[in-house]
C-alpha cells in the first residue's frame, strides 16, 4: 500500500517515527529516551528496534546490522515528517526485490523533490518543548533545490528533565520524477539525551520514585547520522531502469542501566559503581540498488520481466561494550572491529494470463560475510553464509471491484557478525559460547483479499502465517549470543480507509496474531512480548472551510511477559488530537493534544530480576516505561 504525505500531514505525530503507523497493524513505543531508537510492534513480533521490519528514507537504509544495542536498529528521529512525499508498505517476505529484515514489513519512504512555496514552521508546547524549521526548494540549475533545517528541545514529563536536543537537515537536489529523473540527497543529523530507563514497578509502588522519577539520573545518549545518497530512473515504452547508491557515517554512545545493582552490589548493602553500562559504535557504511524492468508480451500474455542486485558494506570501528558509573567507563567488556559485506541478486516474472488471473513469481539470491577483530582473540575470526529465498504470489480478479491473492515466500534476517565468530563469554573469557547462524530463514503465507465495496471505501482483509527458524539474537546488553527457540505466529489483519465526503475520512486497522514458540520447553511456549490484538482508528477533517484536524485512538492488547504466561502486561489505549485553522491561504494555526483523555497506561513492559540498593538479592518484577501524560502543543505554520 501506499500511504501519501498529505493524508500524513493531519496526523497528530508525538514522535518522528510515528509515520510508521500509517502502516496497517503497526504500532511505535519508546522504553527510554526519545533520543533512541523506538520500540515497534506488528504481526505478532516485539520487533524491538527494528529487527525484521525493513525501512529506507530517501533511498538510504536505517536499519543498522551489527549494531551496538540491537540487530536491525532504526533510529527514524532525523526523520522530517512535513518533507515525506509518500510511503510505501509492503507485509511479508513475498517479494525478490526485498532482503534483510523485510520478513515481516518493509517501508520506503520518499521525499518530496519540491515544496509549495517556503515553509516556516515553529512549534512549542508542555515540558519545554520547542521545535522549528524551514523549508523550501527553490528552482536551481534546471531542476529543484530541497532544503530543511530543524532546530528541537523537549524535556518530557520526567523528573530528571530529557534534555533531548537535536540539529537536522536535508538539501537535496533533483530533475525530473521519481520513475525518470534523479535525485541527490545529503542528510545530517545529530542528538543528545537524558534518559528515563523503564522502572521497576516495585520502586513506583514502594514511593521510592515516583511514576516519571530515575533511577539513574545520568543515563542517556548522544548519537550522530550523515548520509549522501544518489537515485536515478528512466523509463520509456517497454522498459523501466533504476539506480540508487548511498554512503552514511554514524556513532552511538548510549549509557543505560536497567538492573540497577545486580551485578555489582557489595557486602556492605551499598550499590558500589552500580550496573549502568554503555553501548558504543562508530559506522561507515554504503551500498548500490539497480533494477531493470521489461514490459513485453510473451506468447500473447502481458509480462514484466525484473532482475537486480544489491549491495551492503559496514564497517563499524569499534563496536563495544562498557561498564560505567555515571558515564564513565571502568571497564571494557568487549570493544571490536567488525566488517560486514553483503551481495543479493534478485529475479522475478510477473505474466497476466487472463484478464482474471496474473502471477508473481521470483527468487532471490543472498551471500555474507564476516569478519570480526575482537577484544578477545578467541572471538575473532571470519563467518560466511548464503542462502536462496523463493517468492510466488497468485492473484485473482478483480470481480465487482475485488480481487484475491495468495502469497508464499521465504525470508531471513541476518544475525550480528559478533555472535557468528563468538567462542567464548566476553565477561570472563572462559566459558564456552556457540556461534550462531548468520543467516536465519523464515517462511511465509498469506491468503487474503483487496476491495471497494462501496465508492470511497477501500478495505483490505489478509490471513498470514511467518514461521521463523530460530530467534536467534546477539544480546548486546550482555555481550553474549543467547539462542531463542524456533517459533511460529499467525493472524488476521483488517485495514479500512474510507472517504466518506470531500472533507470526512476515516481509518480503521484491526489486526490479531497468535504467536507461539514452536518447539517444547519446560518454561512453556509463549514468546514474551507478542502482542496479540491492536487496533489503530483514525477520523480526519479536511477541506472544511478553513478548519482541518483529526482525531486518532490506538489500543495494544495485553501480552505475555514470560514464557509461561503467568506474567502479562496491561492493555494500553491512548487517543491523541490535532484540530487546525487556516488564518489564510499561507499562515494556519494547529493545536495537537497527546494522551488527550489523561491515561495511565505504560509504553512498554517487561519482566526480568533487578536489584535495588538496600535489597538483599534480586528480584523477579515487572519493569515499565509510563507513556507520557496529557501534554499539548500548539503550531504556528507560514508558506510564503
């Protein structure tokens, strides 16, 4: 599907990456700073950072392999809502053209190549927060000039405040359209943060915090990201080509403390240098995409005909692991030099057979490789792996404005370089670790159907299935590779979008999953942290004199914290607001409400043990990141 920025542009966003859930189904947290990368959930997967979600901005990956906090990390805070021009979705491991992390979704986002007029935008609302920015694209050397600049502050409700302070910008010059023409694009950005870990519910219950208080009051992060990226794209009567290279170079240094006096806590009830520890890395990394489409009629029937490659390299030096008191550093777990390289080839035939019934069919052809310098000589070493994913999709009609599909596909997710070369535990240097798989395969079905019922109501109904060969994760919290079971999830997904007037519209995403490790064990064979039922709901006003505005309601079910399921999470419902007036044809003012009706609810849950100071031994408690309170904003907007 294809979600467009002027139907994103009435959406209240309480956070750049909040974009993402226009995506049917899927659902943006936080457990920390806001300077982090979000917490995303769909089709049954806690997708933690990003892992097994896909995403792209302007042509350049986000995701981040080998990453020092989490395989697959997104971080989307440089992410300029006002400047998407669309994004495209797709769900599933059912498409040639899509590799790393894509099992479970993918989304493309683009940029516009020219704004109307020059935007000048200043915000401010609750808890110091401030943001402008200023935009235009002014005609240059026979094509567009996009630039952006924003400036932003926001403290949070917290009690130590967030700090979070951020400088973004894009300038990208472009001719042409996206399908023929070019673009180039260079994006900065840079942020810093205090951070509010999630707490244990014991010290909110105990009045030890409260609610929004620390724990750690020097926990946070400081983080860059520089990209330069190139599209090209041609097309005439029987062929389609398209090119697309990249470069960015980005670090991380994220300080966290989430078991606060586990692992150092001393004989005489004192927490000594605590558990906080950083997670650091410096990355430069590029890539190539190139596609080449045939329209052509074999034996009378309509055929496109693609094939393609692409290309990845990272090198991230270093990639490390510290122990830290307030920020500084007593001790290096691990530090390493990782270089990561990856080559896809990709092929996919599309033929109309009848004017009810077309096929997809593909296949794609992926190799990596590793090699990892670490700390510990016994974790060093080289890793290789290859692995051949088919594709089919079967569709049928349309009949009364509906059409049918059937999907089969299989996918992977890469594993971090670290855990494919690691020997031993990094803690101490001794105990044996067993490497894991660099690749893992998932496979994927999906039934469902594609209708306008009536004129102006699209409606989109999918069962699916995604069986995964082994969880596999670095857990770079810990700096060991731990190997989760082999699981399988499935469910059903019903999207809604109708325009019921010129003015009115209206959305609605319901989905449910089942998710369920796939083998035995005795802790039992629920996957904590799958969400099973969500629900995002959306009525928009636009074109109504000079007022616009909408109003949005998401529910996230309860979950399951533990693997027995005798832990679970609450459910979670939050409604956010923006109501506008156009002053006149260039200046409009906005008000946005967050949280509007005052919920108590958390953005994420987990459970595992901590120890406070003065406890005596560890703790098995639940331990929550509150969603923030009511908080408003007001926008004031000039075109000119």
């Amino acid at each position: 599907g294809i979600v467009s920025g002027e139907r994103l542009a009435n959406v209240p966003l309480a956070r750049p990456a909040e974009a993402l859930e226009m995506v049917p189904g899927l659902i943006v947290t936080q457990h920390a700073g806001d300077g982090k990368a979000n917490q995303y959930f769909l089709r049954g997967f806690n997708l933690d950072h990003g892992t097994d979600f896909a995403t792209w901005v302007a042509g350049v990956p986000v995701n981040m392999p080998t990453h020092a906090h989490g395989q697959g990390y997104t971080d989307l805070n440089f992410l300029i809502p006002e400047l998407v021009d669309r994004i495209r979705f797709r769900k599933g491991p059912y498409f040639a053209d899509e590799g790393d992390f894509s099992s479970v979704g993918v989304a493309r986002i683009d940029y516009l190549r020219r704004l109307d007029g020059t935007l000048a935008l200043v915000t401010a609302g609750q808890n110091a927060y401030a943001r402008t920015l200023l935009a235009g694209s002014p005609a240059f050397a026979q094509g567009n000039l996009l630039y952006a600049l924003e400036l932003f502050h926001n403290d949070g409700p917290w009690a130590v405040p967030e700090n979070y302070r951020k400088v973004n910008g894009v300038l990208r010059y472009s001719q042409g359209s996206r399908d023929d023409g070019l673009a180039i694009t260079a994006m900065g950005y840079r942020g810093q943060w205090t951070s509010t870990d999630q707490l244990a519910q014991r010290a909110i219950d105990s009045g030890r915090v409260r609610r929004y208080g620390s724990l750690d009051d020097s926990t946070g992060g400081e983080t860059y990201r520089y990209s330069l990226s190139g599209e090209w794209a041609r097309r005439d009567a029987d062929s389609q080509s398209m090119i697309s290279v990249w470069g960015l170079r980005s670090g991380l240094d994220l300080w966290s403390n989430f078991q606060y006096c586990l692992n150092d806590y001393a004989a005489n009830g004192s927490c000594g240098m605590g558990d906080q520890f950083k997670q650091s890395e410096r990355r430069i990394a590029g890539g190539l995409s190139a596609a080449q489409h045939y329209f052509a009629r074999w034996a009378g029937f309509e055929t496109v005909n693609s094939f393609g490659v692409d290309a990845r390299i990272d090198r991230i030096d270093p990639v490390g692991l510290y122990n830290t008191s307030r920020r500084i550093a007593w001790n290096a777990v691990r530090e390493d030099e990782v270089t990561q390289r990856s080559l896809s080839l990709w092929l996919q035939n599309e033929t109309r057979w009848t004017d009810w019934f077309r096929s997809q069919i593909g296949a794609r052809g992926d190799s990596y490789d590793f090699t990892v310098d670490a700390s510990l000589p016994a974790n060093s070493g080289k890793a290789s792996d290859q692995m051949l994913t088919p594709k089919l999709a079967l569709i049928f009609g349309p009949w009364q404005r509906t059409e049918f599909y059937l999907n089969y596909g299989q996918g992977f997710h890469s594993n971090d370089a670290r855990g494919a070369t690691i020997r031993a535990d990094p803690a101490d240097g001794v105990t044996p670790v067993a490497p894991v798989s660099p690749l893992v395969r998932t496979t994927g079905y999906e039934a469902g159907l594609r209708s306008e019922p009536l004129p102006g109501w699209q409606t989109t109904l999918a069962l699916w299935q995604l069986n995964m060969a082994s969880e596999l994760l670095f857990v770079g919290d810990a700096g060991t590779t731990e190997a989760s079971r082999p699981s399988r999830r499935y469910g059903v997904e019903w999207s809604n979008f109708i325009a019921a007037t010129s003015w009115l519209s209206f959305d609605a995403d319901l989905s449910w999953s089942h998710a369920r490790f796939s083998d035995t064990a005795p802790e039992g064979s629920y996957i904590p942290g799958a969400v099973a039922t969500t629900a995002n709901l959306g009525m928009t006003v636009d074109h109504l004199g000079p007022w616009f505005g909408a109003v949005r309601f998401r529910y996230i079910g309860p979950r399951p914290l533990n693997e027995s399921n005798s832990v679970r999470s609450q459910a979670s419902a939050m409604t956010n607001l923006r109501l506008g007036y156009r002053i006149d044809r260039s200046l409009q003012l906005a008000l946005e409400v967050f949280n509007l009706f005052d919920r108590t609810v958390n953005d994420i849950e987990y459970w595992y043990d901590s120890q406070l100071p003065g406890e005596s031994a560890p703790v098995f408690d639940r331990h929550v990141h509150p969603a923030e309170s009511r908080t408003a904003r007001l926008t004031l907007s000039w075109r000119f």
